[in-house]
C-alpha cells in the first residue's frame, strides 16, 4: 500500500481530528500512487494515524477515511457509514428531508448526499469520493430503494481535483421536478436545475424561527431565491409578503411555490437586483415590520474576506434603514469563512452606522442534520440571526 509521512508540526493537527492533509503538510510520500488510491498515513514518529484516499494532483492531497487500523475501506464500509448517518438523522427527527451525509462532519469526506423523501441527490467532490461512486449509490439502493437517485457534479470544486463537471441519472430515469413537505408546507424542487442539489435544507429549522416576528407583519425579502422563508412569512401570518431576487426563473419558482401553498394573494415576488432596490426603498423611505436577507456567500476564498465583509454590511445597513422601530432583521451568512464574532460585529457595526441598536432574538448555524465537528471548521459555516432594531 501507499504510504504518507507526515511532517513534525503538522501531523498533531490532524492526529487530533482533521481529515485533510495538503500536500505541503507531508514529508514523503512511498510508492507510485494513483489518483483515489488508498493510502496509509503516518506521523512523522511512524505512529499509525489512518487511511485515506489519494490524489496527487490537488492541494489537498490526502483525506482520511478511518482512523482504524483493523477498519477495511471497502463497498460495506462505505455501507456501514451510511447507515450510521441515517442512524444520526433519524434519532434527531430528520426522515423525510435531509442532509443524509454531510462530508466531514459524517467522516465521509467530500461526499454530499440529500434526501428529498423518496429522491437521493449526490455530489463526489474528490477523486477519491468518485472512485467509490458505485458503491454508495449501491449502498443507497439497498437502504432506502428510493424512487430516483440523481448526481449533481456540475460543480468547479471537482475541477480542482482533475475531475469533470456532470450531472445525471444513476438509477432510471424520473420527473427531476418534485414536491417536498417542510413545516407544514410544500415546495418545488428541481433537482436538474437548481442551486447546489436544488434546494436549501440547510435553512429548514431556521425557517421555522420566523413564525412569531412575522404575525400581522409586513415582511421585505431580498436574495429570497425559490421563496422558502417568504413562504413561511406568509404561512406564519404575515400581512403582506414581498420577495427580490435577480433570477427570473427564482422567481418564477418563488410564485409557483406560493400558489401550490395558497399564499399568493399575500406574497409578491420580484425580480430585481436586491442591492439597487434596498437602496432605492431606503431612499422613498419605504418601512418593514421584517425585513429578511438570505444572499449568496459573497467569497469562496481567504483573500476576498474584506470584500465579503463590506458587503454583509452594506446589505445588513440598508435592510436596517428600511425597520421600523421595533422591528426585526432576520440575516444569514453562509460561508465559513467569515466566522461568527466576525459576522456578528459585521451586524453591530452597520446597526451603529444606521445609528440605531440591536437586540439579539436568535443567533444559530445551520440544521442539526447539517452537523458540527469543532475541529472541522469547514463544517461550522452558515450564520443565521434575527434581531431587533430599536
């Protein structure tokens, strides 16, 4: 088998938790290896710290997949960590929709798998991941014998690992346009088309912490994509409901999505450019009893963090210009790499331009079926937050 050795000041960082190890962490490497071979890896002592896939040509160029020396990287263990991930989200109460396996956080690195009830969408992030293709959807065939299994690799992150982007079938064919229950509504999900694997369940619990702001409220939503929170808004008793975003065919979902709920004669849906219109309802001096922003993440990279920032507060100031007193700002931020103490201060900074103050209701990360591994801190990345500006 392959060998790595690592280096002396790197190896007890990942001895005590962190699956990656870049290229620039390692002092040799022993054998020819293959890209998605399997490796074992040592720290620099020669102490057994586990076995992971291999790929010479990314950055990071090994992730592991067992601490366990005795523990064989096969089709059952692939099985078996499935398994123990449904195991995870069904005792939490997630059954019908879900983030079935979270990468890291599910020791499964760079596997994505979401459950839409009877549909399963994947993504294989590495060559290693990709490798073993088959024997996940074979493993997800005999645990659920779901209606439809569908990949959703058409992602730039594949490329950096000499993959292609692609999507399709991996099982027969079916209807990609489905509908899923959440919170006691319904939603389109176009599992071909839309973002990331085409709906947000990151959100789902989030959602739910709206409903006692928005009763007899009216509600502004920018970045509101297919209408997930604005749907809400309108179910939980908003007044009015009025949601922007960029993309026609977001929009042209978001409308669907409240006819199928029967909410829309209470919800309008706009599409505009969200920044240019916060700051033109400012202008008219336009008031919300809410006012919501679920943008896009504004960086995937170290080096544009300052940017990332000035531009959650721009959005954050203008949406707190358009409160009225008393009023809250529901807001999310979903890359991890703009921390929590970061995001919050981001919030309080714009409050103190808009000279008005803050009142913290809720500050909470993503759904639990999205878990956290401390170590990890790629797994602790979504931000969500509502306040209140007095």
């Amino acid at each position: 088998m392959i060998t790595i050795h690592l280096r002396n000041k790197i190896s007890q960082r990942i001895a005590q938790g962190h699956p990656w190890i870049f290229a620039n962490e390692v002092e040799r490497v022993e054998g020819n290896p293959v890209g998605g071979e399997l490796a074992e890896v040592f720290a620099h002592d020669k102490k057994f710290i586990g076995r992971a896939y291999i790929n010479p040509k990314s950055q990071i160029l090994a992730r592991l997949l067992t601490r366990d020396k005795n523990e064989t990287i096969d089709a059952l263990f692939f099985e078996r960590k499935i398994k123990e991930a449904w195991d995870y989200r069904q005792k939490i109460g997630y059954t019908e929709n879900c983030r079935l396996v979270f990468g890291e956080a599910d020791f499964l690195p760079a596997l994505i798998i979401d459950k839409f009830n009877d549909y399963l969408v994947i993504q294989t992030l590495a060559l290693g991941m990709e490798v073993w293709k088959d024997s996940i959807v074979n493993a997800l065939e005999k645990i659920f014998q779901p209606k439809g299994i569908y990949e959703r690799n058409d992602v730039p992150v594949r490329e950096l690992e000499g993959l292609t982007q692609k999507k399709g079938f991996l099982s027969a064919p079916f209807d990609t346009n489905i509908i899923i229950n959440e919170n006691g509504l319904r939603f389109h999900v176009d599992i071909e088309h839309g973002q990331k694997t085409g709906f947000f369940l990151d959100q789902q619990d989030n959602r739910k912490a709206i409903q006692h702001i928005v009763k007899g409220a009216d509600v502004l939503g920018a970045f509101c994509y297919t209408g997930s929170f604005e749907i809400h808004a309108a179910h939980y008793g908003a007044k009015s409901v009025l949601g922007l975003d960029i993309s026609e065919a977001a929009i042209e979902s978001s409308r669907k999505n409240a006819l199928l709920n029967g909410l829309q004669d209470i919800c309008r849906f706009d599409a505009v450019n969200a920044f240019d219109v916060l700051k033109q309802f400012s202008k008219e001096n336009k008031q919300y009893d809410v006012v919501m922003l679920d943008p896009p993440a504004f960086t995937k990279s170290r080096e544009s963090i300052d940017n990332a920032i000035k531009g959650y507060k721009e959005i954050n100031l203008r949406g707190i210009k358009l409160l009225k007193k008393g009023g809250f700002l529901v807001t999310s931020s979903c890359t991890n790499l703009v921390k929590p103490e970061v995001f919050l201060n981001t919030i309080e900074s714009a409050a103190k331009d808009a000279k008005r103050k803050i009142r913290q209701v809720v500050f909470q990360s993503q759904s639990a079926d999205h878990p956290i591994i401390r170590s990890m801190e790629n797994t602790n990345y979504l931000k969500f937050l509502i306040v209140q500006v007095l």
